[in-house]
C-alpha cells in the first residue's frame, strides 16, 4: 500500500485557485522530488499534506486512511510527517540538543534522560553531537540544516518532507546535503522533497514530480524528463533552471 | 550644615512613619509589579486571537489604558465611584487602576516584541505537532519575555516612582510621609531631596538586577 496517496487535491487563496486537482502517490521507502516553476504551489502543496494549510477539495490518504477529512487529528497526524523548512526554523532560544528533545519531551512525553539518549543518536547520525550544547545563531547553514534533519527524525515520522533544502547552500554545502538524503535514503527512510535544484534531485531520486498550472504535468526520472521529455515546457523547465528561478 | 543635621534628626525622630511609608510604597509598587506583568501576559495572548473581533477590543484596551493619564483613572475611581455607593480604599482603587495602566504597557512591550519573532519558527512548531498553547508557552513567550526584559524592568522603575502618586488619593506611602514631615518642620528643600534620594536608591537595585536578569537570559545571536 501507498504511503501517501493523494487525489484531485485542490487548495485555494482568496478565489485563485493554486492546485487545481493534484493526484500522486508515495509509497513506503521511496523518495521523490516534487519541481516546477516559482509559484506554481510546492510548498502550498507540502503545507496541505500536514494541515498547516486547509484543502479546498480532494482526498489525502494515509495509510489508506484519508486525513483530509475534518474529523482527523491534526495533532497526532502531523507527529507522523518530519517537515524539514526551507530556513531550517530551529529554535533560536533553545541548545541545539533542546531543540531536538523538546517534541521528544512534550508530545512523546519522553523522559529527560530517554530525550536526551535519543537526540544524542540523531545528532551522531547527522555528525553534529560536538555541537549540542551551542544556539542556532553560532551554527553555519549547513550545520543548521542537518540539526534541522536531526530533530524531525528523532520524531521517527513515517515521512520525511524537505522544502527546498538546498535553496539556501552554496553548491558544495548542496551535495552535502544531497549525501545526506542518499544516507537516508540507503536506510529506506520515506521522503517528499520540493527543490528547485536540478542536480539535487538527479543525486537523490528516482522519481521526479513536476507540478505546473496546479497540476501535475509529468512523473518520471529525472533524466528522462531532463533529455527526452515530449512536452517542450518541461524539457526547456529542466534544461535552464536557473533563469526560471 | 547645622541644617542638615536637623533635619537628620527630624528623619530620626520620624523614622517609624517614614519607613511605614516606605513599607507601603514597597508593598504598592510589588503587587503592581506583578499584577501588571501577570495582566500584561494575559492581554498580549489575547492580542494572538485569529478573532478579529477579539484583537479590536484587546487593541482597543491597551490604546485607552496607555493614551488615558493614570491619575484621571485614579480620582475617577476614588472619588468618583462614591456617587454611585462604591467606596474602595486607597490601596484598592491604586492596585486596580495601576494594574490597568501598566498591564497595557506591558501588553504593548510584548506585542512589538512578538513582530520581532521568526514566524517561520512558530511554523514550524505548528507542524511539529505542538497546540497552539504548547507554541505559545514553548516558543512564543520564552522569546519574546527575553526580548521584553529592557521595556519591562523599566516598567517596574516606573511603577516605584509613580507609585508616588498614589498620595493624591491619601493612599500615606512614602512621599506623603515627606510632604507630612516637611509641612511640620518647613524643612522642604531637604525633605524633598531626601526622598529624591531614596527613591534614586531604590531604581538602582532595580536597575542591577535587571542588568542581571538581562545578561542571564539573552537569547545567544539575537539582539532585543
Ligand atoms: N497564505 C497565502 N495566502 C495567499 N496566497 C498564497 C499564500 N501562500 C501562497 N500563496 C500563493 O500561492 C501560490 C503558490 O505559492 P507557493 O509558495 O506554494 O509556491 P512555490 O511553488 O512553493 O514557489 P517557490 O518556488 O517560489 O517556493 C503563489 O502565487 C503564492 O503567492
Ligand atoms: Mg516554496
């Protein structure tokens, strides 16, 4: 079964209509790569995926249970889904470690020394435990992005989202961050990533979803859709990423 | 000199009245203190409501609290209230009218405070899975007290010094023991500056723990 299975999503702002029927699915271990123009609704799309964001129309199931109906809880179904922001959005008043522990603490209602067991893991895993003790403010950008990872699979979601994850690297930070979704990715860890950045999503995916008009236009490899896609638009989309930007 | 150590001696002579004032200065300037930081906590998570018909009056609130004289609230309550058969003692009518005032002020601090916040944080935390009571216990208000602490100490400087006025309405604190000693002993130059004095004291330890305070909970690489 699928993972996520989303159908005729539709959301929109105000009368304009952002996604316009959006139909995927993601099954269990599998990572895929959500592209498209600015402003064609990625991150309105992760957003209705979690509920920060109310859908207008369409099913999203989970697990073969749909949660986009209005008696689901929210609560307990974003704790399923590790959202991983585009600035990263750690707590700037907490530790690094406190940053991890506090969901550990409050929603999992962990012990302070389980908490602190298990953050200490997920930093290890992202080569971060030597900086558990410092603020966000004394972490590079890279570092951020991995603490950022860290706290919300010490959650153990059952999917990972990234919201252009790379947008804020330079290159070398990017294939950084592209080596750590390959380790995740080795380790069967579900993921949804939205990117604007074509040798991203060429290092981390089989499948890449490209999103335009509220809908989505092609899913296939990234090669495929790069090279020998029929659609102009998409060749020309993949082809010069980054005047589109 | 001579006049000086008169004076001293009248002080001496009237210490169990001064330090009663003194003693009801403290206690009027601490409740304030607290009821007004309490108060200003509870309007500024009122100013958070998606309702906007909610956010008017609480704007609305703090607008009048701040833009009305305290004094005006103060007579208006002592000596106004009476017409109508509600007699409050002094203490009374300057914890309730002080609290009004200053938990607009505070409420004030804390929402300029709040526009500094990264909202995506806020977002973030949402998505976590927190309540919107866990997002703003967690998150918002750690920060944004941190980042209030300068605006809010010198509220609690200007609770004590404007606690004076609370003479106005026989409320016998501190500065209306003065006004008694002086007007017995016509000493009024010494008299006034000798509270001048005790008040600037008094600001001090305030103004060393708030340095303190200020040290101890900055949040590291954001500036208040
Ligand atoms: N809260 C909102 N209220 C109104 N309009 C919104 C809101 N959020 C997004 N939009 C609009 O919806 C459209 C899609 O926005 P979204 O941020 O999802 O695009 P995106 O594909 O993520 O773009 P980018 O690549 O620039 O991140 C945009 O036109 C945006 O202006
Ligand atoms: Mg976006």
């Amino acid at each position: 079964m699928a993972l996520l299975e989303i159908k005729d999503l539709v959301k929109r702002f105000d009368g304009r209509t952002v996604l316009n029927g959006v139909t995927f699915e993601l099954n269990e271990g599998q990572t895929k790569v959500i592209m498209g123009p600015s402003g064609c609704g990625k991150s309105t799309l992760l957003r209705c995926l979690n509920r920060l964001l109310e859908p207008d129309g369409g099913q999203i199931f989970f697990r073969g249970e749909d949660v986009a109906l209005p008696d689901t809880d929210i609560r307990q179904h974003r704790q399923r889904i590790g959202f991983v922001f585009q600035q990263f959005a750690l707590y700037r008043h907490l530790t690094v470690l406190e940053n991890i522990t506090l969901g550990l603490r409050k929603l999992r209602r962990l012990s302070t020394a389980a908490a602190d067991k298990k953050a200490a893991y997920q930093l290890e895993r992202m080569e971060m435990g030597a900086h558990r003790l410092k603020y966000p403010a004394h972490l590079s950008v890279g570092q951020k992005q991995r603490v950022a990872i860290a706290r919300a699979l010490a959650m153990d979601p059952a999917v990972l989202f990234f919201d252009e994850p790379t947008s804020a690297l330079d290159p070398l930070m990017s294939l950084e961050v592209a080596a750590v979704i390959n380790q995740l990715r080795s380790e069967n860890v579900t993921m949804l990533c939205v990117t604007h950045d074509v040798s991203l999503a060429r290092h981390v995916t089989d499948r890449v979803i490209f999103l335009d008009d509220g809908q989505v236009k092609a899913e296939d490899s990234a090669e495929q859709l790069l090279t020998t896609h029929a659609d102009p638009r998409i060749r020309q989309f993949f082809g010069q990423p980054a005047a589109l930007k | 000199m001579m006049a000086l150590t008169d004076f001293l001696r009248d002080v001496g002579n009237d210490s169990a009245l001064l330090l009663g004032g003194l003693r009801s200065t403290l206690l009027l300037a601490t409740t304030i203190s607290i009821t007004g930081f309490v108060g200003g906590v509870l309007v500024f998570f009122c100013t958070l409501t998606s309702n906007r018909i909610g956010r008017y009056w609480v704007e609305s609130y703090i607008s009048f609290f701040i833009g009305t004289p305290l004094l005006v609230l103060l007579f208006l309550m002592y000596y106004g209230l009476p017409q109508w058969g509600v007699r409050l003692s002094p203490l009374w009518v300057s914890i309730i009218g002080f609290t009004l005032n200053v938990a607009a002020y505070n409420a004030r601090y804390l929402t300029t405070a709040y526009r500094g916040l990264d909202t995506g944080e806020l977002e973030a935390a949402r998505a976590q899975g927190f309540t919107s009571w866990q997002v703003f216990t967690l998150i918002t208000l750690p920060q944004v007290l941190r980042l209030s602490i300068p605006g809010l100490t010198n509220q609690v400087i200007l609770n004590l010094k404007d606690s004076s006025i609370a003479f106005l309405i026989q409320y016998t604190e501190f500065f209306a023991q003065i006004q008694e000693l002086s007007a017995r002993n016509f000493k009024f130059f010494q008299a006034y500056l000798f509270a001048g004095i005790v008040y600037l004291g008094l600001v001090s330890v305030i103004v060393l723990i708030a340095r303190h305070l200020e040290a101890k909970c900055m949040i590291p690489g954001v500036r208040g």
